[in-house]
C-alpha cells in the first residue's frame, strides 16, 4: 500500500461513517534497584554495558532467578486495577531475533499472565464538553523483562535509515516491565482520542501513586502501543487493526488515535485494506507511518520458561499487599473534590493544568483551598505559560504560596504586594518572609504613617476635599489614590479611606 500524506479523511467525516476502536498496551519499567532476572542495577543515564552480567547479556550457562520485588510491584498493579490476581503462573519465552536481544528471546508472561479482568475508570476531557466517565476493562497485567537499546550513528535523524553503523547498550537489557492490556475499547465514536489519551494518564496516576515505577513517558519508563480499527458506524463488523509502537507522550497519544481515524477511513472509503501492521508515530508531523507486518502469536514459538520455576503467590501474602494499598489517585480526587466544595469542572480545570498535587500541597500547608486554587489557576499559571514551563517547574513551593495567602488574609499583604513577593520568590530573592523583610514590602496601616499622607494628599487636593466636607464621599477615591501613590501601594486601602473621611468630618 502507499504511503500518501495526503489520503485522509476529515475527523469528523470519518466518525460520521465509522465507529473507532481503541486498545492500548502499556509498558512500564519497574523502580526496583535490580534487574527482573538478576542481580545488575537498573539506573538510568550510566555508561554504556556498564550494568550488565551473564544473565542478562544471555551467555551459555547462566540461568535467571525472579525478582521478589518485581513480583510484588505486579500483583499491586493488578490489585490497583481491581484483577484477579493468579493463584499460579509461568513464564514463558517469546523467541524472535534482534540485535538489542541478546538470548534472542524475551522472558514474558503468554497464556499465563499473573493478573487478569480488571478495570479502571478514567475520565474523558473532550475540549469545549462537559467531561464524562468512561470504565476500560483491563484485560491482563503480564511481567516480563525490557530489550537493550540500540544507537544508530551517522545518519540525521538518529533512526537506522541512512545511518553508518550502529551500537547496542544492555544496560536497559533485563529491567523489569510490566505489561498492561486493556480490552478492545469501543462506543467512544469522537471522544476516542481523548478517550485514550484520558486512560493512559489515570495509568500513569495510578502507577506514580502505587511508587513502582517513575512513570517518565520522554525517558521511556512508561511506552504506549496505540491500537486502533475501524467498523462501518452501527455495523459492529470491526476492520483490522494497526498498531502504533511507543507512543512517548500523552498529546501524541491523542493524536495517534485521531490520525489513524483519519487515515483508515481514507483507505477503507477507497475500497482499500488495512494492512496488520505496527506503526511509527512521528511528533513533528502529527502522522504515523508503516512499520514491520505484524507477527501471528505462532511466530513466536511462545513455550514455558524451563529455566524458571512458577509464581504461587499465596492468598495471605495478596491479601497484606492488598490491605496496604495507599489511596488511589480516584479516590483521592473524590474526596479532595468534597473537601473543597469544587464542581466537576472546577477539578478538572485543576487536573488539566496539572495543578491538583500543588493545590493539595498549597491547603496542606495552611491555606484556604479557594485561595489556594486562585493563586495556582491565575498569578502563577500566567507565569508558568509566559515562560513555558509546567506550574510545577515554577521556583515557588506550596508551602511558600500558602505562607502569601495567609498573609494576604490576616491583612499583613494586599494583592498587588502579594503578587511583587511572589515575583521576588520567583525571582530567587528568597522566602516571602525573607524578601518582604529584604524590601520593606509589608502593608502600612499604623495610622500614625497613614495620617501624615492622608494630610499631604488633603493639603494638594483642596477641592476634592471640599466635595468630601460637604457630602460627595464618593469622590474620595482621588486621595486614596494620592496615597497609594506616596505610599508606593503599601497602604492598607480600607484604613486608608476611613481616616480620610473621618479628617473631613464624615464619618
Ligand atoms: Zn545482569
Ligand atoms: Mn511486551
């Protein structure tokens, strides 16, 4: 088939005769110190084949053991994602050559996965719609071990085409991946793409909360394989599927769903097939391209591991690991949403700026949740997006924006002395004790100060204050404002008013 950019079908044409169905099969490296089958670190970042040994480099004769912890991360996964979780299990090898392989097969899980039918409900953001909840059926939760990594030199873009040779680091070889499968997801018609990209951040939610996993999409802690097929709408007659490989951020994954919509709907209006294929999503483009033909479950020669025993995880020990589950981010979102009172959109205008944790964090620290979501959703996201950076790349911590809005409530700042602080902060100047100390930046309201201007903005405004003398308090205003002036905006505005009404004898 051809690869033509230009044979696509609009999004919304192509959901008008098409129902999508969506899949995503999800890796994630486990945090755990050692590798799934032997004793080598997992670190991320070290020298080349520096954090290798005959087991995994597969040399004759070496044989793995399984990693405790790995099996203990899989099962809380499973349990997270409401599984039953196998009462016994086997690995198995899925044999297929490639060169960051070194014993040309990969340890896996095939017919005997660890967990099994589980779910997780996730909520859809579709832009400019009311958010909705969606239940994925999660299929099964299988471990297995990670590939090596290979470079490609000397070509431009750092992919195999055009380059001079290439090179391969074991290090990745043997760290332990968790392999989670949902079930064929359908009905979501146009709301798929959100869908998808709505699921794979719950995961990452929920895997960040459990602590088994950083869960860094861009170092490639959590990798996306986006499956998606089209059926005639309302003909429940499923096409063939493509599946699109290592999709490294949650918008790609967005719009890896749309794409393929987009792209299958042109080849099946066409009269044409889709091909069994994997894909290659590309960032810069927004497209996805062909890649291998996709191999048939057979191709694998899938066989029990012999050189490993089975997993027989007792019932009393599934039991503790389940009873010691922390509070999971759904639960969470629900109780944090009653405790501040936010409706469904309040929290998910939270969630999208990525500002939950730090509002959390904001109101732990002391302050009143409605102030606590003003400053992070207004001063500080307008910061945040004029520098591009994510809120929690700001260089203000929770604690200290709760430290500006106690004392913006106990009268010690006004606004616009809150928002010089928090610029100082932001700065690097330093605490907000520490900079409003440094620059003398605290509300004024000894009267004794304020009196002084009250009178000098009396004496140069004889007029106005007339007016004021003889009833017209509205036009105070124009001396408060002569006050704010000289006073640099340190006055307390609302002391400020009284004591110049009460000097015209209004009050
Ligand atoms: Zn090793
Ligand atoms: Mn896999």
């Amino acid at each position: 088939m051809s690869e033509t950019m230009a044979e696509l079908v609009g999004f919304d044409e192509a959901i008008a005769r098409y129902d999508p169905l969506i899949g995503l099969e999800t890796h994630v490296e486990l945090g755990t110190v050692s590798k799934m089958f032997c004793g080598c670190p997992t670190g991320f970042g070290a020298e080349p084949n520096t954090q290798v040994c005959p087991v995994c480099l597969g040399l004759p004769g070496s044989l793995p053991v399984v990693n405790a912890a790995a099996i203990e991360s899989t099962i809380r996964i499973g349990l997270a994602l409401n599984c039953s979780i196998a009462g016994w299990c086997r690995f198995a090898r899925k044999n297929y050559f490639y060169p960051d392989m070194p014993k040309d097969f990969q340890i896996s899980q095939y017919d005997e996965p660890l967990c099994t039918d589980g779910w997780l409900d996730v909520t859809v953001h579709p832009e400019g719609a009311p958010p909705s909840q969606l239940r994925v059926e999660i299929e099964r939760v299988h471990m297995e071990e990670d590939t090596g990594k290979s470079l490609h030199k000397g070509g431009a873009t750092g992919r195999i085409h055009g380059a001079d040779y290439s090179l391969v680091d074991y290090n990745r070889a043997g760290i332990p991946l968790v392999e989670i499968v949902t079930k064929p997801i359908a009905g979501t018609g146009s709301l798929a793409p959100a869908a998808a990209r709505a699921y794979v951040t719950e995961l990452r939610d929920l895997l960040r909360s459990l602590g088994v996993s950083d869960v860094r999409m861009e170092e490639g802690s959590l990798r996306c394989d986006v499956n998606t097929s089209l059926a005639p709408r309302g003909s429940g007659s499923w096409g063939t599927r493509t599946e699109t490989k290592n999709v490294n951020s949650l918008r790609s994954v967005e719009r890896a769903v749309r794409y393929e919509i987009e792209r299958q709907a042109a080849v099946l209006d066409a009269g044409r097939r889709i091909v069994l294929e994997t894909r290659h999503f590309h960032e810069d483009s927004g497209t996805t391209t062909a890649g291998r033909s996709k191999e048939e479950a057979q191709d694998y020669r899938y066989f029990p591991e012999p050189d490993l025993v089975p997993i027989a995880p007792s019932p009393d020990w599934v039991a503790e690991l389940r009873a010691a589950l922390p509070e999971l981010p759904a639960a969470r979102h629900a109780r944090l949403q009653s405790e501040w009172g936010l409706s469904d959109l309040d929290m998910a205008a939270l969630g999208n700026a990525g500002a939950l944790d730090l509002v959390a964090q904001t109101v732990s620290a002391g302050a009143a949740p409605a102030e606590a979501r003003k400053w992070w959703l207004g001063e500080l996201r307008q910061r945040a997006n004029t520098e591009g950076i994510e809120l929690t790349a700001l260089a203000v911590t929770p604690a200290q924006v709760a430290r500006v809005s106690e004392l913006v409530a106990s009268g010690g700042l006004n606004d616009k002395l809150a928002r010089q602080v928090l610029d100082a902060v932001l700065a690097g100047q330093g605490s907000p004790d520490e900079v409003i100390a440094a620059r003398g930046l605290a509300v004024v309201s000894d009267d004794s100060a304020l009196l002084a201007a009250v009178d000098e903005a009396i004496a140069a405004n004889p007029k106005v204050a007339e007016k004021i003398r003889g009833g017209k308090t509205a036009a105070a205003g124009v001396l408060l404002g002569a006050v704010m002036t000289t006073t640099r905006g340190q006055a307390d505005a609302a002391r400020v008013r009284e004591l110049i009404l009460e000097r015209l004898g209004q009050h």
